[in-house]
C-alpha cells in the first residue's frame, strides 16, 4: 500500500529528482500514520498507553526477581511509597504482580487477535470472491462458529483439558472467535468485488492472487485492524474471566488470578484492607481498553489515503 | 511497428442464465474489424453492446456464459480458446480496454504510479523505468503532466484526467487491440471532444485495431471509421460511417437518427422511436427482433429471421431494407 520513496530516487523508478523531496513527504505511510496520531490528543494517549503495556509485557517480567520478595509483615498492606498499590495475601508488592502478569494476558491477546482476524479474514475473502458452493458451505460453518456460546464451552474444555500456556489460551480463544470477522470481510468483499476498479483489474490482467491480496483486502485494512484491536480486549476478558471463576490452575502470575484471589481469599467485597489487591488489576484492564479504543478511533485515517493527508 | 492486427468475430453467442432459462444477449453476431480502424458499435442499454466488448476479452462474467463462436484476433488466435494464464497475459498486454465509467476504475488506495507498477509486474515487465518512462509520455501526449499525474491518488484527479489515465493503462503494454467501452459517458462536452480526439490521434499514431462501444450517435460519428448498429443483441447494420449515418437503410438506424435533437433548427423535429426497447426476456424468440417498432413491418418480419445482405462494403439484416434506401441528406 505504501510508496515508499528513497531521497535519491534511485530505488524506484517513479519519481525523478526534481520531485523526490515532495513525493517522499506526501507518500511516505508512517509519516501519515504519525501526522493522523497527532491531530488529536487522545490518540497519543492511547498510543502511549498501549505503548506502556507493550513494554509491560515485554520487560515487565525482567525488571523482578523470578520469585516475587514477599513480606509476613505486610500482608494486606495499606498502599504506601514502597507498594503504590498495597501488598497481597504473602506481602508481595501488587504493582509487581500486575507488571509480571501482564505478559501472559497480552500474549494470549495477541495470538487470539491474529488468529481470529487471519482465519476470518482468510475465509470471508475466499468465500466472497469464490462465491457459490464455497461460499455456502464456509458459511454454514461460520454460523456454526457464532452459535457456540464461547464462555460454557471454554468452562467445559477446562474440564478435559489444562491450558498450559498463554499461547495455547489464545489458539482456543481464536479457534473460537472468527465467526464474526469472517461474515463482515464477506459481505464487504461481495460489495468491493463489484466495484469499478476490480472490474479493471481483471481486464488489465493482473492475477487473481493480486486482485485479492493488494486490491480488496486494503480497502478493507482499517476494519479488520480495528477488530484485531478489539479482539485483544475480546480475549484479555474471556481469560481474566476464565482464571477469576477458578477453573483453570494457577500456574502462573495474572491479573484474573489476582482478582480470584483478592476476592474468594481476601474478601476484597466485604473489608477494605484486600482493595488495592482487587483494583489493580481491574483498573490495568480498563486502562488498556481505553488505549485501545483510543487508537481504533483513528484506523479510518491512517487507511484512507485521502483523510491521511494533511 | 508490428501492423495492426485483424479482429474477427464470427457467430458469436452469448447466454444469461436467468430463472427464465438462458436468453441471448448477444446473438450470432458476425463482425470483422479491419485492421487499422477504428470501429464504432452503437446501440440502445441492453442492446449487447457491453458484452460483446467483454466477449473480445472473453471476459463476460457469471451468470453470462459464451455459447459459441469465435473471436479471431491475428497473432492470437481464438481469444475464446484461451483460458488461465495465456488469458490473463493477453488481457492489458496484447488487448487493452478502457472500462464503462472509467472515472471509477482506478483503485482509490493506491497512487497511479503505484498501480502502474502492480500492472507492469503483473505482466513481468522487466524494465519498470522504461514502463514508467513509457506511462509519462503517453500523459504528457495527452497533455498532462506526467510525474505529477503518477504520484497521484484518483480522488487527486478529475474525470477527464481519470478518463485519460484509463486510456493510458491500457496503452502502456503497447496493446495493438484497444476497446474503449462508453469512453465518453459522464464527462462534460469539452472533455468529450478531447478525449475523442486523443483517442483518434492515439490510434493513428500507433497503428492500432479500436472499438469504441457507446450510445452516443455524435461521438461516434467524430471519431469512428466505420459502424455498427446493435439492436437487440444482434449487428442489425454495419458499415463506414459516413454511408450508415448518411443513408441508414434499416428502420433502427433511421429512428435512431431521427431520435437525435438538431443543435439548429426546431428541436421539436427529434422524434423517439415507439415503443421501449426489449430486455433479455422481452425479447422475440422467432422472426425479426425489432419488428414490433418497426413502421415497416411486414408479415414476413414475425416468423422469418432477417438474413444479412452485403453490397458496396455495408450490410444490413432487414427484409424492407435492400428496396428502400431512405435518404438523409439533412444530417450532417
């Protein structure tokens, strides 16, 4: 989609020198992306506000020792300067907890994202341009995947099978969750295809793999980049959910541990003291859908060649 | 330069599949174009035009289908034969076409430049500043700038420089066989005028084989070498221009012209042809097509199909034609 032009113009046959300069500021994508960023506050926000969590994730763990330091002198400490956000159960530092726990929920996010937005991506595109037998059948098995309610089959397949890791999480979690993504790309695709400018494409000769990969799908871009944002959310619910109800083994720091533990252990609903511990990490999950939805709000532009312009 | 290549279409039939079962769009049309001229098809909505472009491409889309015939181009062959890869070859680089309603058929998220090189790649074009070089002097032949058209986006451009940027995609691969399917639609007089004069310059310069497809008489009567009349999927008159416009001999032709409005004298002169013209399923199964409009009807007209009849380089399918020549002197 982008154009990306270098200085000299060597590297692309487009532009001569006379017009490099003005070509490599107009067409380059991620200074659009930037400039549609600044244009509004809250769109920074969201973007430093994902930014923090990414590094959350990626960092976070580092920045601890592998086993948390606990305290027997502060259990359910008040939040002090030490433990801006209290201490748990043992006395660990919660903040630590949420840092720590982060890179679980936002890996499983993350792997649910992309299989969600790849399988339905993939699937409504092929059944909207084959049309037709493939068509039926692809959605017959779509409505399929959208009749089954996700949470009672995720508490049954708890039942028979232990998730191990976040990345397994995720694969259920996507396996689960398409159905929605592949009906919209469809239906999208069915109105693009009919378009003029696919029409041409075909009787310019240009493949039927170019056709779909570089002419529809970009038309679709910032509706399928604001589902896989969404459907970070999506997954980051459906997993706190499934380790706050307690059917999954606690194996390892994460935040719908925390808010199992602050409640059935540290009755966070009837005494003050295990409130901090419960609010952590409910104010960590609300803080990133926020910096999600912020940013969703500026996809439109960023993929829209004439609203990315100045 | 290569000469211009021959476009022979023989008995070429075209179905839709509709609940009704498959009617004929196009039917059993014999059409030759000479090399080196620019042919023009005229005709009502529905009359085939834009399928018989397409057929050209072998290009006609479900639930449309080609029954039979053949479409001969020389240097291809049966472009009705092709299919897969050699087809898809063939379209841009060896058959140009220039879209109905061009203005849309450029892909907003891109810049021309960009999706000029998607066509080049796509036809393995190797040297992609030569394609590029190539692009930019077509534009500025059609008097735009070249560089700056190139680095647009389409929302950057207007309808007639969209129009001219179709043209040049399908030049650039150096087609020798271009279809301009309604070239002219939608644009104001002035561009009209000036994309049917490249258009004319266009070919000559490059020793092209051109269809234009439209429903506009005066275009076609400016930029066309010869004609051909469509009605109801078939070719109901074909000839050099000058003689069908001048003397049509089959009743459509001459209530097509006497259905266009004369910029001097009384407007009111213009008179419509009766009657709606037919859709696929209207259609008469057995004897003359366009019988029931016809103010020459006769009883042979409703069982017997009208045969082509040549003389002097023109032909007409009409049984009252050959024995009355009307003359139209009064058009220009």
């Amino acid at each position: 989609m982008t154009v990306i032009i270098n200085p000299e113009g060597v590297g692309d046959p487009l532009t001569g020198p006379a017009t490099t300069t003005r070509a490599t500021l107009r067409r380059n994508f991620w200074r659009g992306v930037w400039r549609v960023m600044r244009r509004k506050p809250s769109r920074m926000a969201g973007v430093a506000i994902v930014a923090l969590f990414a590094l959350m994730g990626v960092f976070g763990p580092l920045l601890y020792p592998g086993h948390l330091p606990r305290d027997d002198n502060a259990l359910y400490a008040a939040p002090s300067l030490a433990h801006p956000f209290g201490t748990d159960f043992e006395g660990t530092d919660v903040l630590a907890l949420v840092v720590t726990g982060a890179r679980y929920v936002l890996l499983t996010g993350l792997a649910t994202a992309l299989i969600t937005v790849a399988l339905g991506t993939a699937i409504g595109l092929f059944a909207g341009f084959r049309r037709g037998r493939w068509d039926t059948a692809l959605m017959r098995l779509t409505d399929m995947n959208l009749a089954i309610p996700g949470l009672p089959l995720l508490l049954v397949l708890s039942t028979v099978w232990k998730f191990t890791g976040p990345l397994e999480m995720g694969l259920v979690l996507g396996l689960l969750g398409w159905g929605g993504i592949a009906r919209a790309v469809r239906s999208q695709t069915l109105s693009l295809r009919e378009r003029g400018f696919i029409e041409a494409a075909r009787g310019l000769g240009l493949p039927t793999t170019h056709i779909i990969g570089r002419e529809l799908l970009p038309g679709m871009a910032p509706y399928i980049a604001m589902n896989m944002l969404i459907a970070v959310t999506g997954a980051v619910y459906a997993q706190v959910g499934l380790f706050f109800l307690g059917v999954l083994p606690f194996e390892s720091n994460n935040w719908g541990v925390m808010l199992n533990l602050a409640v059935f252990n540290g009755g966070a609903l009837t005494t003050p003291a295990a409130l901090p511990y419960l609010l952590a990490p409910l104010l960590a999950i609300l803080l990133l859908t926020l910096g999600i939805v912020l940013i969703v709000d500026a996809m439109d532009e960023i993929f829209n060649p004439r609203l990315r312009e100045e | 330069m290569t000469p211009p290549p021959e476009v022979r279409i023989k008995d070429l039939t075209v179905v839709y599949r509709t609940p009704a079962g498959e009617l004929p769009a196009v039917s059993r049309v014999d059409l030759t174009l000479s090399p080196g001229t620019i042919t023009g098809v005229v005709g009502e909505s529905g009359s085939g035009k834009s399928t018989l472009a397409l057929s050209l491409l072998n290009a006609v889309q479900p639930p449309g289908r080609i029954a039979g015939g053949s479409v001969e181009i020389d240097g291809l062959g049966d472009v009705l034969r092709l299919g897969g890869e050699s087809l898809r070859r063939t379209r841009g680089s060896r058959i140009g076409y220039v879209f109905q309603a061009a203005q849309n058929s450029l892909n907003p998220l891109k810049t021309i430049g960009g999706q000029l090189l998607d066509l080049g790649r796509s036809h393995e074009v190797d040297d992609l500043r030569g394609l590029v070089r190539e692009a930019k002097d077509l534009l500025a032949r059609m008097g735009m700038d070249g560089a700056r058209v190139l680095d647009s986006y389409q929302h950057e451009l207007s309808g007639g420089m969209r129009q001219r940027v179709g043209i040049m995609l399908a030049l650039v691969l150096n087609a020798k066989v271009v279809v301009l399917d309604e070239p002219t639609t939608a644009l104001d007089m002035i561009t009209q005028a000036t994309i049917l004069r490249i258009v004319r310059e266009i070919h000559e310069e490059r020793g092209l084989t051109t269809l234009v497809i439209t429903h506009d008489v005066g275009a076609v009567a400016e930029v066309a070498d010869t004609l051909a009349v469509m009605y109801g999927g078939r070719v109901v008159e074909h000839g050099p221009v000058t003689d069908v416009l001048g003397s049509p001999e089959h009743p459509y032709t001459q209530g097509l012209i006497r259905a266009i409005p004369r910029l001097t004298g009384d407007i009111s002169l213009a008179r419509a042809l009766p009657g709606r013209p037919p859709t696929l399923g209207t259609l008469p199964v057995g004897g003359c097509v366009f019988r029931e409009r016809c103010e020459r009807r006769m009883e042979v007209c409703e069982t017997v199909e009208p045969a082509r009849t040549d003389h002097d380089g023109r032909s007409v399918a009409c049984h009252a034609a050959p024995l009355t020549p009307a003359k139209h002197k009064e058009f220009v």
